[in-house]
C-alpha cells in the first residue's frame, strides 16, 4: 500500500523544479496518468472493505484534486496550460438519486382493484364533475331529504342553455355512488356484472382529524339474479382480509342509506385489540368500516334494470380510513399535505 502523505511530498518537491512543457507532461504521466502509483491505488479500493474505503477513497481522490490544481497553477505560470483531461473516476461513490413512490392510498388502491379484479370485478371511473341528478335524484334521496344539503356538497352554479332553460345543478360528487346509475345505463345488453369504482370525493365541511374535504372512496357493486346477504357479507371479509393480511371478523348492523334497502353498517373487529375492548375501537371491540346492502329498487330501476328480477350488493370503502387503519395514522390531514416526512414512511 503506498503512503499517500510521503506521494503528495514527493509530488510537490518535483513539481517546484519542473519547468518545461515536457517537464511538467512527464510530471503528469508520473504522478496523474494512469498507471502512476495514485491511479492504481484509486483503482484498488473497489477490493477494499467499506470501511476501508470510506477512510481511504475521500483522502485519496482529494490528493488527486490537490495534485491537479497545483499542476493547473503551474502550468497558467509557465504558459504551458494543456486542455483539462477527462476527470472520470469509476472509484467515486455513486450519488444516491432520490426516488418516488406511490402514495399510501395508492398502494391500498391498488392492492384493492388487485383482489377486486381477481374476484372478476371491472374497474371503473367516472367524472368528479357529477350532477344533482346523478348524485341524489337517481339514488333514491327525496326532493327534500336534508342530505342534499347537509352533506355538505360543492354545489356549481347551473348555467342556463341558450333558450335560457335553467340546467340541472352540478357538483363536485360528494360521494361515488352515482357512478353506479352511469355504469348500469351504458350497458346496452342487462346482463350480471361486477364492477369497482375508486376516486374522490368532496365535501365543504370544517376539517379535523377525521375528516377532509377531499377524500378517496372505493365502491363496488354486484348485480346478479340471486345475490344473498351472506355472500355480500363474504365479499366483504375478503376484501379486508386482502388490505389487512390477517383472518377478520365482520359484522352487519341495519344502517339507512337512501340508495340501499335493507342498509347495513359493516363492522370489522378491531384488529387492535381482537374485539377486548382498547382506545382504537373506543372500548367496543368493533370498528364500523362502510355502509352497504342491497341497491334500492329505485336505483336498480333508474339504472334500467328490472328490480323484479335483479338484485346485488353494494359496498363502499373510505379509503383515506381503511389505510389510516392499516398503518395506524391518526390524522387524516396528514395524507394530502405532500409533507415528505410523512410520506417517505411508506
Ligand atoms: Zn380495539
């Protein structure tokens, strides 16, 4: 191994009495060319331990920089300054590019449409731009239900078509469940499906914790001749036991949506607790996890399908919640805030 201390003496006491062009180029060979003692030892480290390199590699490439500015100076004053040679070093440490990556509601999205779609779900989207009719009317909510008003929509001023008719009032949808009216009146033959719609919704309410004014939602319908409520309730346990890697116990409790007859609240067990009781569930032993149930024969009928033959099962994930559950965030806010320390968690 070369001394590096005694290289750099030696290289600064020849350089002092260089003074030709050919001087200070054999000067060069000696001490920066590519077979000098420097160079090879550069070479060398790539054999060396970690730590080996770490102590050695910055002394060393720091004598070669040091060697090539007191060369450079030298030459300016002798008026011999060449062209700089290539400084490639292969025996630099490679600078660590910093990545992204998916954002945690995507990841439980896509792990989500995954079990969806080898259930043999099609996956769907449709426009954030909805309207009154498509977000309550078809979904079976009186003219007068408070809903309309109290789920605080993002109402958009109708505008008025040439004739000056008034429009139908748009909205930023403040659910997804209209998009399931859209999907059943494009298609043309009445036929059994399954499909999930992910996206977001918005809602003009205060945020806290627990709550966004934009935020991510994940239904799924079936539509089938015969669908029982314990095979919602099976589609359900799968669907959790996908996001959350471990056996689950869900229950259903009657719940009332205007869009699902009979409703139900679905409850997961807290995982946190196995159903004991903790702070997570609030001393319940169960966490309620969506709404769902059978489409409202309303719905079905708005949708062109005859509620005298055809029945299904509704179930609507809020996604934001389902992966707060999932790695235990405790503020909702936390997830659209681009803030990089939260996100590089996951
Ligand atoms: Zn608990």
């Amino acid at each position: 191994m070369i001394n590096l201390d005694n290289l750099k003496t030696r290289a600064r006491a020849e350089l002092a009495t260089a003074r030709t062009n050919d001087e200070l180029e054999a000067w060069r060979v000696k001490y920066l060319g590519r077979s000098s003692d420097l160079s090879l030892f550069l070479r060398s480290l790539a054999e060396k331990t970690l730590e080996e390199k770490r102590e050695l590699g910055p002394k060393a490439n720091g004598l070669k920089q040091e060697l090539e500015r007191l060369l450079f100076d030298k030459q300016k004053i002798a008026g011999t300054r060449q062209p700089v040679r290539s400084g490639f070093d292969i025996t630099e440490p490679g600078k660590n590019l910093n990545l992204g990556h998916l954002h945690p509601i995507t990841q439980v999205k896509n792990e989500l449409n995954d079990a969806f779609k080898f259930l043999g779900f099609e996956i769907y989207e449709g426009p954030e731009i909805s309207s009154e009719g498509y977000d309550f009317d078809v979904l079976n909510f009186p003219k007068d239900h408070p809903a309309r008003e109290s789920m605080d929509t993002y109402w958009i001023k109708p505008e008025t078509d040439v004739l000056g008719n008034g429009l139908k009032r748009l909205d930023l949808r403040p659910h997804l469940t209209g998009m399931s009216v859209r999907y059943m009146q494009a298609k043309k033959k009445k036929e059994p499906f399954r499909f999930v719609y992910p996206g977001r919704a918005f809602r003009s309410e205060a945020t806290d914790a627990g709550h966004e004014r934009c935020f991510y939602q994940y239904e799924a319908l079936i539509v089938n001749k015969d669908i029982s409520l314990s095979g919602g309730k099976i589609l359900v346990t799968t669907i959790l036991e996908r996001v959350f890697g471990r056996q689950v116990e869900v229950r259903m409790r009657p719940g009332f949506f205007p869009f699902v007859e009979p409703g139900f609240e679905i409850d997961m067990q807290c995982l946190n607790c196995s159903g004991r009781g903790c702070s997570v569930c609030k001393w319940d032993g169960w966490v309620e996890m969506m709404p769902g149930g059978p489409p409202h024969p309303n719905v079905l009928k708005a949708g062109g399908f005859d509620p005298k033959v055809w029945q299904g099962f509704y179930i609507n994930i809020g996604l934001d919640r389902i992966t707060m559950m999932k790695h235990g965030i405790d503020d909702i806010r936390l997830m659209h805030s681009g803030d990089l320390r939260f996100l590089n968690q996951f």
